[in-house]
C-alpha cells in the first residue's frame, strides 16, 4: 500500500495550514535542489511552539517576522530537531527575536558546535582526507578545499545554550504529550516527536514520503554502519508508532502509511547494497568509483559532498555484514571487492 496524502497542496507562501488541531504547517523555500523544508507550529496555551526554522536568508527571515507578527502569542519555545543548516540555521536570531528557549538533544547541539569550528574530526579539511581515502579524484577534492565550510557559511551563528532533550522524554504541548524518539544514521540523535492523543508524528528527516533521507559517514567516524543505524531506526518507529498515524515529514507532504513507507525504505536499501556487490564482482572498487552505481545523474560538488557520505555507509554497511572485503592499496585507497562467503 502507497502513502496516501490528505493535503494534494502545501500552503501558500508565508500561509499556515491547520493539519492537525493545533498544529500548522508552514512551508519555507531552500537554495537548494531540494528546494523546500516543511516547519511546524504547535499552538500552546496563549502562546507557540516551533519545531524547526529553516534555511537563514533574509526572504525567510522576512516571512518570519510577518508571521510572528500575526500570531496571537508569543512564541516560547524552539525545538530543533537536528544540527543541519535548514533545520537550526535560524535558531539563534528566532531566539533573539522571541524570546524562546531553545530545545535539542545534546548529540544535535554540540554536533553543530564541532562543525561550525571546524574541530573534532568534523569540518571540510577532515572531509577532504576522508574522501581522498576514499577514492575522489583531485579535481574534486580541490572543489571541497575552495569551498571550505559550507556549514559556517549556511549558519550565521550557533545558540549558546539549550534545554537538553533526550530519548523517551516527553514535551507537554497545550495540554498533549508529544513523546521523544531518537533516530540514528541521518544524524547523531535526530528527534522525532509523537503525539498520541493527536494520531500525530512530526518526522523531521529521519521518514521522508517520496526520497530517501541522507545517510553518511562522518570523518570523525570512520567504520560507522550509519545505513545499519538508520534501519533500525525506522524499525523502531513501526514498531511503537500505530499505522493510522499522520506523518508530518521536513521534505514532501504530510502523509498516512507510516509501515508501507519503511518497508519501502528498507526495500531500496536492498536494492542499492544489491547493485554496489555486483560492481564490486569483478575488481575492487573505491566509493568514488561508485558514485555512478548508486546515482544515475551529474553531482555537483554540494551533491557530492552528500553521495560520497551515502556510498561510504552503504559500503561500511556491507564489509560488517561480511558481504563484501575492505582493503587499503599500495596508493593508500580503501576499495571493496565482493567476499567469497557474500550470500547470493
């Protein structure tokens, strides 16, 4: 069974769409190809709470302050869901602009901090040694060291303190309980929010309707299964979330068919691991030789960034699960060839 969406149409620009009671859908524009992300607003007493911010331009922060004007409270709270720049890129000046308390998982919160400094095995010259020792041509490479720290650029400042968010807490919202769950693989503790008496589950990226959400290995972290994590992940998610459950996702629309969707997910995985043994039948290969297997299209260097990231966790994924042998060659690259003991 497919997905089935109730709403054909996200909001118009700058609008909020009621999809649940009290609980509003905005939608706010990315520079990227992926060009939008889904923002929530919880009506909460005589005030509001936001879940996630978006991308920090001063379009968005315009439309922000035209709502935040027109709402019929103050806005006491912002809970971002994970570090990434669409996500928390906002935080700081919402929080200046509001006066709200900021909630995160400490994994998010300081995820952001070590990226944005550069420290800590996180940062573009880790990146970059990372790829070259999986493969990535020095053309490229050079691309990554021009380009420097994409996430300070796309993130003007970082908050500097938080209320700590953790695995089965729960945040009372106008009278409802929303339940914590802590997804793994996209990012270090990404939260999810449940709210059972609403039938509601605010996904963040961990539960995307239409794409796959990335799964990458951070230099930091080199041997991470972080596609393992990520499927356990969505297991737990139907095995403690009801069917008939809403599932307001950051990308796409909000939808019904939470346990069609993960079986989907997993069904893809397969399908990728699948493809990257048989290209690794014949001769070793590194992940940069199999970027084309896993991505039939051009990758411009933001995208790359992100396919690199994805074919080293599919990779990792299979050298655990000894499905596949990990080497490092006279030319100080890591390549993969199919092991004889792989289940066919």
């Amino acid at each position: 069974m497919s997905p089935q969406y109730p709403h054909d149409q996200p909001p118009a620009a700058g609008e909020l769409k009621e999809v649940a009671p009290g609980v509003f859908w905005l939608r706010m524009p990315l520079p990227f190809q992926l060009d939008h992300i889904n923002l929530w607003l919880l009506r909460d007493g005589d005030g509001w709470t936001i879940i996630d911010t978006g991308f920090p331009d001063d379009g968005v922060r315009a439309t922000w302050s035209a709502i935040i004007e027109r709402l019929d409270g103050p806005v006491r709270r912002l809970i971002v869901t994970h570090f990434h720049p669409d996500h928390l890129g906002l935080a700081t000046w919402l929080m200046e602009k509001t006066g709200a308390t900021l909630l995160m998982t400490t994994g998010e919160f300081l995820t952001a901090h070590v990226v944005w400094n550069e420290v800590g095995g996180h940062g573009a010259r880790f990146m970059v040694e990372q790829f070259r020792q999986h493969g990535l041509d020095a053309e490229r490479l050079a691309k990554f060291e021009k380009r420097g720290s994409g996430y300070r650029k796309a993130v003007p400042a970082l908050p500097e303190y938080y209320q700590r968010i953790k695995a089965g807490d729960v945040v009372t919202v106008n009278g409802l309980n929303w339940q914590i769950i802590i997804g793994h693989g996209h990012a270090p503790e990404h939260m999810s929010l449940y709210c059972p008496e609403l039938g509601v589950l605010v996904s963040g990226d961990m539960l995307l309707p239409r794409i796959s959400t990335n799964v990458s290995v951070f230099a930091a972290t080199p041997d991470a299964d972080a596609l393992g994590w990520y499927l356990e992940s969505l297991d737990e998610l139907t095995g403690n979330i009801p069917e008939k459950t809403l599932v307001l996702p950051s990308h796409g629309l909000p939808f019904f068919g939470i346990g069609a969707r993960v079986e989907a997910l997993h069904a893809h995985h397969e399908d990728r691991l699948r493809a990257l043994e048989s290209s690794c039948e014949q001769a070793p290969q590194s992940a940069a030789d199999l970027l084309e297997t896993l991505f039939q299209r051009a990758l411009d260097t933001h995208q790359t960034m992100f396919a690199m990231g994805e074919a080293i966790a599919h990779l990792n994924y299979l050298e655990q699960a000894g499905r596949l042998s990990r080497s490092t060659d006279a030319d100080g690259v890591i390549r993969y060839t199919r092991s004889p003991k792989a289940a066919h």
